[in-house]
C-alpha cells in the first residue's frame, strides 16, 4: 500500500459543509486503492470524559474522481448533532489499514488499550461558516463585454479621438472606437435572443484608456461611456429581459489622476494618503515609467498603475463604500474584482460581510488564474475565473500529435477536468467562471485554429459544471490572437447584414441545451474511453431527479468514426450516416434505464 500518497485533513477540500445538513468528506490515495470505509460518529457518544472507549460506523466511500497519479474518494455525511469525528479503513486488495489523524495503524495497534487515538474531526457544523454562492448564478450564462469596442449608440462627439468603427488595420493599444453605454443597451435583445442571462462589463468608471483598467474616479461613469442614468437604465431594460449585470472593480490598482495618488504626488510623505500606496522612494510627479526600480508598487510594473494599500482600512472603507452604492442605488447583481489575488484577505473578508448584508444574492468574483481556495472558503468571493478550464481544453487540442509523445488522450482531458473539479468545495464548483476566451488572452478561434474545434469547445463550456461566459464575438468566430487584435470592434453591419447568421444560430443552439436540459449544468459526468479511439472525448451527463442523461461525443481524431445515435439527437455536427468525422460532434438524449 502507498501510504505516502494517501492525503486527508479536515479542512479545505477534505471536510467541509456542503449545507445546513450535510458535511463532505474526501480523501485522495494512490490508484493501488482498491476500496475505502470513512468510520464516524458523534464524538460524544460515549460520553466527554474520554475515558469510555468511542466506537464509529463504517460507511462506504465513493471513488468520486479519477486523476492521472491518484483517486478521490467522498462521501456525504449528514450528522444528527451538526458534529462528526471519524478516521479511515483502507484497503489495497487484501492488505487493510486505518488513518487517523496522526498516521496508519493497523488494526492490532488501533485496538491496544491506553492508546490516545488522534481521530479527524469536523467540530460543528455552524450555518454561518456554510459557503453558499448565490443559486442563480450557476443557470447563468455570461457574455464579456468591453464597452468601446462592443457597439456605439450615441452618436455625438466624443472626447477623444475615435477611429472608424470598421477602420481594424493598424491598431494600437492607444486606440478609441466609441463604444459606450447606450450601444449596449440597443443590442440586449440581440444578447435576450442568444440566450445569455447575464453580462459582465470590463471597468466603466473614467480614466484616459480604452480599456478603463487605470481607473480615476470611480464614482463616475466615463463620459465617452455615458452616465448614471444611462447606467441605471441599461441595467432596469436588462432586468426586464431577464439578465443580470456584473461590474469590474479595479481596487488593486488605480490611475494617476486618482484624487488620492495625486495628493500624494503633490505633498509627499505629508499627503494624508501616503499610506493608501506603496511608495518606497522619493517621486517625481509625471515619472509614471516602469516601476521595477522600487520607487513604487504598481500593478505589473506599470507606472501608470500605481498600487493601493488595501491593508488600510481607510481604503477598505472607501471603495466598501462605493460597491454599496452600486448595489442600491443601481441595483447591480455582481462584482468582478480585477487582480484579485493581491487585495488583501482583510480586505475580501470586510467587503464581503458588508455587501452581502444588503444583498445575500450578490455574487463576488475574483480574478485569480492559480489554484484560489484560500479565497474560496465561504467569506471571500463567491467564485473565480476558471483558468485552468480553459488552460485544459487548450491543451487537449494543442498536444495533438498523432501517437507522438505530446498527445493527449481523452483520459488526459478527464484528469485535467477533474483536476478542475477537485480544488474547490461542491458548491463552488456549481459557480466556477468558465470561459474559453477574454481580454486578456487570445481568442479561442484563434487558438483553435478551425470553426469546428470551436464548436467542440463551446460544447464543453456548455456541459460543465459553472457558470459559463462568452466572449463578445465569440458567437461568430471573431479572430484575435494576441491582446490586442482580441480587442477589435463587433462588426455589427456584417452580424445585421446575415453574414454569420448560420453560426450564430449554431451557437444558439447550443446554449439552449445548456438552459432546456439540467443535466447540462450538472456535476454528475461519467467519462468513458476506448482504448482504440483514444482521442473520442465521451462522457455522460445526468442529473438528481432526471429520468434522461445527455450523452456527448466529440470526435478529436483525424478519422472518422462510426457513433450509433440510438437515443435522440438533440445537436450533431459532422455526423453524416452514423459515421462522426474529424471534429464531428454529437449530442444524445438518453432515457435512463
């Protein structure tokens, strides 16, 4: 038995509420592991003294999750007093130990009397320590947009200087188009009729980039953008048409032209601001050149960026302040924090508490690209943006040499999703920001390399466990490789003028699986594999209380395969004759047996 590879504590992932009845426990081992048995009881039902001995149940562990090195066994456990204690029994064929807190024992050194047995332990089951995302989220489906490149309503003068809507050659990250508020207001019946649910805007507040990520005032809408009340009526025709919005906050960071950063410019050490940055060194006013001399912390390196000190609770209370302006007096239905991982935990933790007592349905996500769960854990964000998700897909279809040594099969896809699936607690997973593009990475038509791996990938996005979002664009292919040409305007005159109406009733159709059939959104997946059709991803989807699964293959072979679609087709693409070619996908309702 490899005892080194089994891992367990009880926190985090391996023992957590799922609800107000429910505790999680899961243990990770080796794939030698043949079964597991999690032993529990109230810890007091022999008495507190501890000198009666204290004797468990057994109850048999599910294998919830293959990954490539390990199994991840789980059980739900629903303990009648709101606390549980409990070790492991652990089998490798015949070979059995048990793992307690402090180590492996056998069964002779478990029953030797005297012995202290450090048992694992899940204390009280306390509701307020519940992480409990908002429900509506997890049937939302998002749709990113930049407003200056999205679509321009208001046709007056602007005060920059704005290319021509079409005008793409040449582009520069200096670059205005226009875009703004009222555009996106004209166009929600177009986003009603995709299917999407939901909106997340890239920063709206004013600031002298196209991109508003160096934020000057964020108590006002940028004027090129609009104003409040163009704000408050874009958000009461969404919520008339069933869509939620979500802001970004940029509290990280902010612009040079911030009231606070500038004070400090001008007075120093004596601005009563000092402490809301960073600043090591003398400044110079107007030096707002790469910072990796010291001089200041700023976001990347970007002098322009200068960095807040969201230790300070004079700045936790500031920008507290304006989320709870946005929250009642424009009614927004969720924050999307930029560079997440560097505010502060205080931070996270105040803001958190405050909002949610105005609105316990107001989702909080953080933008954070590594493994989060110090984030996730039930009084920071809600969720963060998935990019190990897209990392995964990307992979599949980039490690696609045939019989070479950088192929991935579909039992690689599986870990890489699992291993997704695996970092955060159940309820999280419901909500995880799933995407295969955005601002800040290529786009995934470019990346893919052809319309029907596309395809095969928005498939994936839409049959996962999340919330899943899509790119502006996206829905028509839009290209853009880099973090600039991923930016470029909606081409609205090509989208009104029927070009791409095939695709987009393409996509249509698959987002409708996602909001027609539940288990679509649901985490119960059975991956199947061929050893002959090593690159056929395969998987079935079913849900609680379902009497049909939903069957998914996508064909990520170079040849064509033959698929017997004996359920109902419910959306097939290069299927012809039961055979599903090269990039061919199909989709089956299965009644259950």
């Amino acid at each position: 038995m490899k005892m080194d590879c089994i891992i367990h504590r009880s926190a985090f992932t391996d023992c957590y509420a799922l609800n107000e009845e429910e505790v999680v426990v899961n243990i990770r081992t080796g794939k030698d592991i043949t079964g597991v048995n999690v032993i529990y009881e109230d810890p007091y039902i022999a008495g507190c003294s501890g000198q009666s001995p204290w004797k468990g149940k057994p109850f048999k562990m599910r294998m919830e999750k293959e990954l490539e090195y390990a199994y991840i066994w789980s059980v739900r456990l629903r303990p009648e007093f709101k606390r549980v204690q409990y070790y492991f029994e652990i089998w490798e064929g015949e070979e059995k130990k048990y793992f307690l807190e402090d180590g492996f024992y056998s069964e002779e050194q478990l029953d030797t009397p005297g012995r202290m047995r450090q048992y694992f332990k899940f204390p009280w089951l306390n509701n307020a320590d519940v992480c409990r995302p908002p429900a509506w989220v997890e049937d939302t489906i998002w749709y990113q947009i930049m407003p200056d490149r999205f679509c321009r309503g208001d046709k007056k003068e602007k005060r920059v200087k704005v290319r021509g809507w079409n005008d793409r050659k040449n582009m520069s990250y200096r670059d205005f188009y226009g875009g703004d508020l009222q555009g996106i207001t004209d166009k929600l019946e177009y986003l009603k009729d995709l299917g999407i649910s939901g909106i997340y805007f890239t920063p709206i507040f004013e600031s002298n980039s196209n991109h508003k990520y160096n934020t000057f005032d964020y108590k006002k809408i940028d004027p090129d953008f609009g104003d409040e009340e163009d704000m408050k009526a874009l958000i009461r025709k969404a919520h008339g048409l069933g869509i939620k919005v979500m802001l970004d906050a940029v509290f990280n960071h902010c612009g040079t032209e911030f009231f606070a950063w500038k004070d400090v410019l001008k007075r120093g050490k004596e601005s009563v601001y000092f402490d809301w940055f960073f600043v090591n060194k003398p400044l110079a006013e107007g030096d707002f050149s790469n910072t990796k001399d010291g001089r200041y912390y700023s976001f990347a390196f970007e002098g322009y960026m200068p960095k807040l000190n969201t230790n300070n609770p004079e700045v936790m209370d500031y920008f507290i302040n304006i989320c709870e302006y946005w929250v009642e007096e424009w009614g927004i239905d969720g924050i999307r924090f930029d560079v997440g991982n560097e505010i502060s935990h205080a931070f996270i933790k105040r803001l958190h508490y405050e909002l949610k007592r105005l609105n316990p349905e107001l989702f909080l996500l953080g933008e954070i690209w590594h493994d989060s769960i110090g984030w996730l854990l039930g009084d920071e964000y809600d969720s963060v943006m998935n990019y190990p998700f897209v990392e995964s897909l990307n992979d599949f279809w980039v490690d696609n040499g045939e019989g070479g040594s950088m192929e991935m099969d579909s039992k690689g896809l599986m870990y890489r999703m699992n291993r997704c699936y695996s970092m955060y607690q159940e309820q999280t997973n419901r909500v995880l920001f799933n995407f295969l593009d955005s601002h800040d990475i290529g786009r995934a038509y470019s990346r893919c390399g052809s319309l029907d791996i596309l395809m095969q990938q928005l498939v994936i996005l839409m049959s996962m466990p999340g919330t899943p979002c899509i790119y502006y664009g996206t829905e028509i292919a839009m290209s853009g490789a880099d973090g600039l040409y991923n930016r470029k305007t909606m081409p609205w005159d090509e989208i009104e003028s029927g070009k791409h109406n095939k695709r987009i009733e393409e996509v249509k159709r698959i987002i409708a699986l996602r909001n027609d059939y539940p288990p679509m959104r649901s985490g119960e997946i059975m991956w199947k594999h061929d050893p002959d059709q090593r690159r056929m991803i395969h998987y079935v989807k079913s849900a609680a209380g379902s009497r049909y699964g939903i069957e998914v293959y996508l064909n990520g072979m170079t040849e064509g395969k033959d698929v017997e679609s004996d359920g109902e087709v419910l959306y097939s693409r290069n299927y012809v004759n039961g055979c599903l070619r090269k990039n061919g996908i199909l989709i089956l309702k299965r009644e259950n047996q």
